[in-house]
C-alpha cells in the first residue's frame, strides 16, 4: 500500500481524485470484539476519506485511550498520529493543529475519554474552535475497562450485570451547541448512509465538527435493558432528514417525488449539504431550534440523528489567533524567535 502516488504511473482502476484506491486508506487490522460499532465507524471513515480525496499524507489523527480510541491506528495508516493520556486527545490536538493549521484533524474519543475524564478539555477545544472533525464513539459504557457506565449512560438504562443507573446523561451534542460549536451531529454507527455523507460535511467546516455517533459496545452493553443496545437504537432511531453532500459546487435543490426542495446549506468553499426532510421539521441553522430538539428528544427517550447544528459562517481558531497563511511549523527560526538583541532589551527591562 502506498499513499504517495507516483505522478508519472498511471492511476490504479477505481482511484480517487489523489490517485489513490480505497485499500490506501486501510490501517492495520483491528483488535477490537467482532461486532463493535467503532469498527463499522472505521469502515464508514474509511470511505468517506477515499470519496473525499484526502491525501493521507495531510491528515493527522488524534485520540485519547478505550477502545475507541485505537480507532486512528484502523485507518489511514500513512498520516501523522498521536494517542494521547485518557481524556486530552483535545489538548494534544490543539497543539499540533495550532503548529500546523492546514492539516485535516481527525479526532476521535469514546464517550469516557470526552464526557467523562476529558469533559474539561473538550469544552475548551470546542470553545476555542479548533478546526478538528472530533468523533465521539459514544457506546454509554467504558468498553476496555469492562463496561462501567460512562457519563453519558442515560438515566435508569441497566448494566450488564442488571445494574441501574441513578446518573443522568450528560448530552455532548447540547454541551457543544452551548459551547459555540458551528457544526454538530448524532448519528448510528449502522447507519453508513448517514454518516457517510456527515463525515464528508465535517471535514469541509471551519472550526471543531462534533459527531457524537452511537456505537453498541456489543461485549458490555448490548442487553436488555440498555439504552445503546443495536435492539434499542435500531428501535428509538429518529433520523432528522436525508443527507447529501456535494463538494465544491453551486447549490442546486433537485424537488423529490412530491415536489419538495431540500434544505441547503452551504459551506464557504462553495460544497453544499443538502437536508431532506423526513417526519419533521427542523433546520439546523436555528440554534434554538437545535437546542429545543436535543432537550424534547430527551424528555421523549428519543434518539434524534442527523445534523442538528450548523453555522456555516463559523471563525476557527487559527483565524482568530490571526495566525497566517503559514503554518508555524514551516516558519524560519527567525521568525518564530526574538533576536539575542530583543530578549536582552526585555530583560534590561525587567532588571
Ligand atoms: C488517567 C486514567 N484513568 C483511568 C484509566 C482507565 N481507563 C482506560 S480506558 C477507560 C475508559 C474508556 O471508555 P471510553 O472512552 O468510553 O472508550 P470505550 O472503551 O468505551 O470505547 C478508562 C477509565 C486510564 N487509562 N487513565
Ligand atoms: S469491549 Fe466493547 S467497545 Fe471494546 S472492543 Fe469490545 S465491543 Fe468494542
Ligand atoms: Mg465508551
């Protein structure tokens, strides 16, 4: 497998736009249980980035720890990676992006590492907007240290071994909304057609994209009784709408059978999301609205999936640090440094 293609050979049969086949966008084989949603995550990650034209090669993946989290080692194996401490894949990811901000982030965390142990650094991530696609694995549970219930366990759901839960859920799609965060999304790991298209979208928006994706923990959590059971999602899955992307082009609303227009939004490059609505109303660039739909989904035990926020005109981190076309990495050591003259000036000072 090779991600840096050869200019001069010509492409391989069914190559993207980067010369480069879906087997490119491969890593190494999982470890995970048969059946884990996270590996029909990797799958649908996969996909999304061959469909996309990613160069492998400028993309970096971040994680934390939990099963989840050896996720970025399934895909992608030619990109920068690093596995951060349990719950500060956000911080390392802050640091890295912010040295080189032209790199596509990838993030991806379990619910323990982003809602439990890491929920002060994921509010921070969001609140500073970095341009991260942060994926949350989120299977209610903390799967690799044998499924105690996480932060986002909801209220009454029961363990494996019949124990309830007497916590209530903390909901990382309204966390983010509230915390400013221009694109946020709920989706099933089994849902490829979902997803796929909401991964593509992510990768386009400037700023932190959240995906918050159910992912069954089929070892610890996928009994009766619990609310992140394959059973109970398959069940409760309310999708919002229909979703369509198309990158880098004018929007153009094709009418459906009964004559109705998708809802468009589109991103600043020009790439358009296109929303058809299925059972219910709901526009995702109505923060309100959003915020009123995660809060009724919950009182109802309702599980709402699709893009439930967007704000196109999002500012990422970097452009409010006004940090330059280029990247802090690429810059000459005396640009990044002060002269022997200046720091001698600001100590002279201090003296
Ligand atoms: C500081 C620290 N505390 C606790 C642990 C033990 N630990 C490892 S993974 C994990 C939870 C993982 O849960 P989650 O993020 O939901 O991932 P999953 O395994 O469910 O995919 C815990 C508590 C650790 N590695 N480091
Ligand atoms: S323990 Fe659960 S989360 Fe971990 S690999 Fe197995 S099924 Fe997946
Ligand atoms: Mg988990």
């Amino acid at each position: 497998m090779s991600a840096a293609r050869d200019p001069t050979s010509p492409a391989a049969p069914g190559a993207n736009a980067a010369g480069l086949t879906r087997a490119d966008y491969r890593g190494a084989p999982s470890t995970l249980c048969p059946g884990c949603g996270h590996d029909s995550i990797t799958n649908h990650l996969q996909t999304a980035l061959f469909e996309a034209d990613i160069s492998p090669l400028r993309a970096a993946k971040f994680s934390g720890i939990g099963c989840s989290s050896k996720t970025t080692n399934y895909f992608m194996n030619q990109s920068h990676g690093l596995n951060a401490v349990h719950g500060r894949m956000p911080a390392i990811a802050t640091g890295a992006l912010l040295a080189n901000h032209t790199l596509l982030g990838i993030g991806i965390s379990g619910d323990g590492d982003t809602a439990s142990i890491g929920l002060g650094h994921f509010v921070h991530i969001l609140r500073r907007n970095v341009k991260l696609v942060y994926i949350i694995e989120n299977n209610g549970v903390y799967g690799l240290t044998k499924g105690q219930f996480s932060a986002t366990a909801d209220l009454g759901t029961l363990s494996k071994a019949g124990e309830r839960n007497e916590l209530p859920a903390i909901d990382c799609c309204a966390v983010s909304i509230l915390m400013g965060c221009g694109f946020v999304a709920r989706s099933f790991s089994g849902d490829r057609k979902q997803l796929v298209p909401l991964l593509k979208a992510a990768m386009q928006h400037r700023g932190t994209a959240v995906i918050d994706v159910i992912s069954p923990c089929v070892t610890f959590n996928d009994h009766a009784g619990s609310t992140r059971s394959y059973d109970y999602v398959k069940a409760h899955d309310e999708p919002l709408h229909e979703v369509g992307f198309t990158p880098g082009c004018a929007a153009h609303a094709v009418a459906d059978d009964e004559g109705e227009s998708p809802t468009e939004v589109e991103l600043p490059d020009g790439s358009v999301i296109a929303l058809r609505k299925l059972e219910r109303e709901h526009d995702p660039r109505d923060r309100e609205a959003a915020l009123r739909l995660l809060e009724q989904a919950r009182q109802r035990g309702e599980l709402v999936t699709g893009l439930i926020y967007i704000d196109p005109a999002s500012r990422p981190f970097h452009e409010s640090l006004r940090l330059g076309a280029t990247p802090l990495a690429m810059l000459p050591d005396e640009k990044l440094r002060p002269s022997r003259e200046a720091l001698q000036a600001i100590m002279a000072e201090l003296a």
